[in-house]
C-alpha cells in the first residue's frame, strides 16, 4: 500500500458524527468527479473510502447510492442519478438543482470548526494525494471548481492552514509543501500516525545528510594526506636523482625511507613509526627539511 492510500485508510477509521457527516460528504462532491444537477460519480482507489461513502451518505443524507462499485474492479465508482436524490442533496447545501451557477462552498454548513475539519477531510479523501515522505514532501487537494478552490484556500487558513495555489490541466490545486505543515494537516484530519511516519522520515532523512557530510569531510582529509605524501615522495625521488639523498642527515634519511615504505601513511602514523617515535611537530619539522632541500 502505497503512504497515501495508508492516509486515507487512517482518515477513514474516523467515526462517523451526524452534523460532521453531512459536512464530510460536501467535502467529498466538491473534490470528487463528478458533482452536477444531473450526477454525482465518485471514483476513489481507496478500499477504506469506498467502503465508509455508504454508511458516509447514508447518515449525512439518509440515501444510498444508485451504483455501487464492483467487488472486483481496481476503482471504485459510486454513483447517483435518481431526481429525487440528486435535490434532496443539493437543499441539503442550500443550492438549487435547477440553477446553473458555478459551484460555491456553502459556509453556513460548516460553522463549527469539527465540521469544517471534516469537510477538509472528505475534500481530501476524495480529491488530495500525499507523496511518500522518503521521496519528497507534497501534499495537495484538487477541485474542477474554481470558486470551490479559493474558498477552501480561505477556509484552511481559517484553520490555520497556509496553502499554496496553482492549477493544473483546469483543476485548481491547493498544495503544501514543507513537512512539518503536512504534519499539522495530517493530523489535523485524523492521521496521527502517518503524520509521525513523515517526522521519522525527516529525522531519519536529516541524520543520514549529517553522516554524509562526515564521510564527505572525512574523504577530503584523506585527500590532504594522499597529496602531502605525493609532494613528499616526489621530493625524495628529486634528491635522490641529485645524488644527495645519501648525503641527507642520518635523521631525515630514516624519516625519508619510511615515507618510502608507507607512502599512504599520515604524517602521525610516520611520526609513530620512528624509533623512538617523534612527536607530529618534529616529524612536521624533518619533512619541511627534506622539501627545502629538494628544491635546492
Ligand atoms: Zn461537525
């Protein structure tokens, strides 16, 4: 199951209270389909959706759809075409089946915040989508409703929400896009739990940048060291094709052959190695010598 069908299985284990019902279905016309005079389809891939739309339906409007999806097909479709059925919901929002005017959302049906939150939550079950927090963060909600759009940009913010707006192949797209927002909205509707998923995936997401860097930090220390020793290497092999490398001071001989032996060596692992060994500083202290020398 992909996040977001785990969201919308989470949101539809919300229990089902009378006024948040009728509240709740809004959500969903406004976002699904196909809401008109003459039809209502609502076509959802979430199994957990489409079996909450009847009992959803029948509480909030005391009515049952007129098609019901197939058991065995992949989407399901719900539909309703009765006159009678199709009034009945439209005075439920205080509009006019007869009218042809665009569709507005109707606040006076969501006066109180559970409501409104409801309302959201069926808008979103209906018409929204969130992408798996391990690959980006981005949640949105699509209507075909223009007006339907702006006013619930409007009503999110109400809710303390602040969305982003766009649209897309004629929809109007309401998004976020930073995670902890995603968080809040999540868990605003009724998904603490995928809600959490997203923090862990931050979290999780944040500590493997951090180790990143320090494996990156760490490479180029060792860069640092690999090019020191070429530098020094190459020094060696000048003296020693100017004849002067037998002449170097016994002390930077052996600091030199060891170079020799252990060209990956840091200058701390040469500096161990000697015998006695030397301290970084004076190990530090022969290598500047030996390039000195080199350089004539
Ligand atoms: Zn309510």
């Amino acid at each position: 199951m992909s996040f977001c069908s785990n969201v919308k299985a989470e949101l539809a284990r919300q229990p089902i209270h009378t006024c948040c019902a009728i509240a709740e279905a809004y959500g969903i016309l406004l976002f699904c389909n196909t809401f008109t005079p003459g039809c209502i389809k609502i076509v959802t891939e979430s199994r957990d959706l489409a079996q909450r739309l009847p009992r959803l339906f029948k509480k909030a409007f005391d009515i049952e759809f007129d098609q019901l999806p197939n058991q065995e097909q992949g989407k399901a479709i719900f539909t309703i075409d009765c006159p009678r059925k199709l009034s009945a919901i439209y005075e439920t929002f205080g509009l006019d089946v007869q009218a042809t005017v665009s569709l507005h959302v109707n606040l006076s049906v969501l006066e109180e915040d559970h409501c409104k939150i409801s309302f959201v939550r069926g808008a979103f079950m209906a018409g929204g989508s969130v992408t798996d927090p391990e690959k980006r963060y981005h949640l949105e909600f699509a209507t075909s409703h223009h007006y339907v759009g702006r006013e619930v940009y409007s009503l999110l913010m109400e809710l303390g929400f602040y969305p982003k707006d766009t649209t897309r192949g004629g929809n109007s797209i309401l998004y976020f896009k930073q995670s902890d927002h995603i968080e809040d909205v999540l868990t605003t509707l009724g998904a603490p739990v995928c809600a959490m998923q997203i923090m862990e995936a931050k979290v999780e997401k944040e500590f493997r940048n951090k180790i990143n860097r320090w494996v990156n930090c760490e490479t180029a220390n060792v860069g640092k060291t690999v090019n020191a020793a070429q530098e020094q290497l190459a020094a060696i092999r000048k003296l020693e094709k100017m004849d002067l490398y037998e002449q170097l001071p016994q002390k930077l001989r052996e600091t030199a052959e060891l170079r020799k032996a252990y060209p990956e060596a840091s200058l701390l692992e040469l500096a161990q190695m000697q015998d006695p060994p030397l301290t970084k500083s004076a190990i530090n202290h022969r290598m500047r010598k030996i390039l000195e020398l080199s350089r004539g």
